[in-house]
C-alpha cells in the first residue's frame, strides 16, 4: 500500500510569505509614460518576480524581470524606477526611460 502525504505550510507560519497576486499596472504606466500607449504590450515579455522592500518613504516595489534580457526593473505603485545600489545598500531612485532601455536591450 503506497501512501502519499502532502506538505503544507499556512501563510502564517513564518516560512511561506502569503500569496499574493502580480501587480502588473506599474510596469504597464512606466511602459506607457515612457514609450506610449502602444507600448503597453511589452509588459507581455516581463515577468513578475515579486515584491521587495523600497526606501522607507516609498514602501513596497515590484520587482519584474524581463524575459529575453533576464534583466530586472524595480517599480513602485507609480510606476517610478528604482536600482539597487550597493553603496546605501537599497532601491534608489532612478531615470524611468533609461531603467526601461537597460531592462530592454
């Protein structure tokens, strides 16, 4: 007799953040802001890799990575762009059309 067992972990344990849904509107506002309403459909080549902690004043970002350049790009819920930055050990604020190229080609 075989006897197969599943592993669960609630949200509330501690090892598993909750779920929570990808949030694709800041992606698709900085594409568009930045390259125009046709460009929304580029948010298709990203994918939604979560969400990090951003400077303090900000809260949250979501953090997408792109598909084909394997590059990521932070974004809070605007739509502004942030970096990494070794020096302040933290998201900084970054050009919103230069962060896009990067993450683009």
């Amino acid at each position: 007799m075989r006897v197969l067992r599943t592993v669960t972990a609630s949200s509330d344990s501690g090892i598993f953040p909750a779920y929570r849904p990808p949030d694709w509107v800041p992606l698709q506002r900085a594409l568009t802001t930045v390259f125009g309403i046709g460009a929304v459909d580029a948010a298709a080549s990203f994918w939604f890799v979560g969400y990090v902690r951003g400077p303090a004043d900000v809260g949250e970002l979501r953090l997408y990575e792109h598909s084909g350049t394997r590059r990521q790009v932070a974004l809070d819920r605007d739509g502004g762009a942030y970096s990494w930055s070794e020096v302040f050990d933290q998201y900084v604020r970054t050009d919103d059309e230069s962060t896009l190229i990067a993450a683009l080609v």
